[in-house]
C-alpha cells in the first residue's frame, strides 16, 4: 500500500512539473485525499487538474501533514451589502504543537474588497477569531464574489469562501423647485398686473354699457 502512494505522489509530482507553466490556478480544493485544482489553460478554457495526492489528508486546498492538523472556521458565503464596511468573522484553530504566528493573505475576485490582519499570533490549542472587513464599492453589481483566505505559519491552510452581495437600494430624487426672491417679486408683480387688468375690464365695460344705454 506504502510502494502505491509513493508511486502516485511520484507520478503526481512529475505531472506538476510537468504542466507548471501551462495552466493558471483559479481555485484548490479537496476530493478525499486528492488536492484538486479549478485551472486556466493557455488556450483560455476552464478545466480541473490533480495537483497533488495527500496521504494524511486534504482540507481547504492544502494537504494535511501528519503531526497538524489546522481547524479553520469560514462560511462557504458570507452576505454583505454595497456601500458598507461589512464586518465578518473567521474563527482559527491552533491544535499543532507550536506556539507562534500565522501570516494571512487573500486571492480571489472578491480579495481587493478585504482587509484583514496580515499576521496573527496564535497559542498552542488556542482559538481566535479573526474579524475582516469587506468594503465593498457603491457601484458594484449584486452577486457572488469568491475569495480564499489563506494562512501560513504555525498552521497552514487554504479556505475558499465568497461574498454574496446585496446591491444597494437606491430611491429616486425628489423633484424640488428652489424660489428664489426675485422668482417671489416677479410672481407676485405679475398676480397684480392680472388682478389691475381683471378689474379694469370688469368695471370699465361696465361703465361703458352705462353711458350708452343713458343715451
């Protein structure tokens, strides 16, 4: 059993060295022992590659060494809305046995929104929890936006996740009209010249049917 696995990680490595420099990695992710990858050919197309075989195991994209085993908490999808700061929470997990820190990083379409410390310390069996922030833009459209968190330290691990975005509501503007005090003046010397000119021909005509029917 032992001669197979080191047969197939032989036969994984040289495949890898092999394919390095004609495909562009967009995802990692696990399939039993199998670190699977979603890839970018040359030609443009999207396909999945076997990057690698992991004999102690596979989570969140990397494979697992004997002696660690990283416990790291994230949603597969987090909700945010557009035009905020949104707040979320990533738990970790230190249950190797060394005490030290964990540099974080981000890829992914959703990575230029996050901000996140860029190195946590961590103690043996400790658990923290990290907050990120998610600025996301005013106009950006609703949808999902993946990211992937990942840590390399005293523990190690590769978290994909995304962001599902909620496009801020916007209402139309009320239809205002500013008056200004000239607009007031004319308005109102104009409604005098009306009310001048409405009694002038009341009272004149009247006056005039007078004198004739005098006659």
């Amino acid at each position: 059993m032992n001669k197979n696995f080191v047969l197939i990680a032989i036969v994984l490595a040289m495949l890898h060295v092999a394919f390095a420099q004609s495909f562009q990695i967009i995802e990692k992710k696990c399939e039993g022992n199998y670190l699977i990858a979603k890839v970018r050919e040359t030609d443009g197309s999207i396909g999945y590659r076997i990057l690698d075989y992991c004999p102690y195991g596979c989570k969140y994209g990397v494979c697992l060494s004997k002696k660690e085993v990283p416990q790291v908490n994230v949603k597969e999808i987090y909700n945010v809305k557009a035009c905020s700061d949104n707040v979320i929470f990533v738990s970790l997990t230190n249950v190797g046995g060394t005490k030290g820190e964990i540099s974080l990083s981000a890829s992914g379409e959703a990575a230029k929104w996050i901000r996140y410390p860029e190195k946590v310390s961590i103690d043996v069996n400790e658990t923290k929890t990290i907050p990120i922030i998610a600025s996301i833009p005013c106009n950006v459209t609703s949808g999902i936006y993946p990211f992937t968190l990942v840590g390399s330290g005293v523990i190690s691990f590769y978290a994909p996740s995304a962001l599902s975005l909620e496009a801020a509501k916007t209402s139309a503007l009320p239809i205002t009209t500013t008056i200004t005090q000239v607009d007031l003046k004319l308005a109102l010397a104009v409604a005098v010249m009306l009310i001048v000119a409405y009694l002038a021909f009341r009272y004149g005509f009247k006056k005039v049917k007078e004198e004739k029917f005098e006659e």
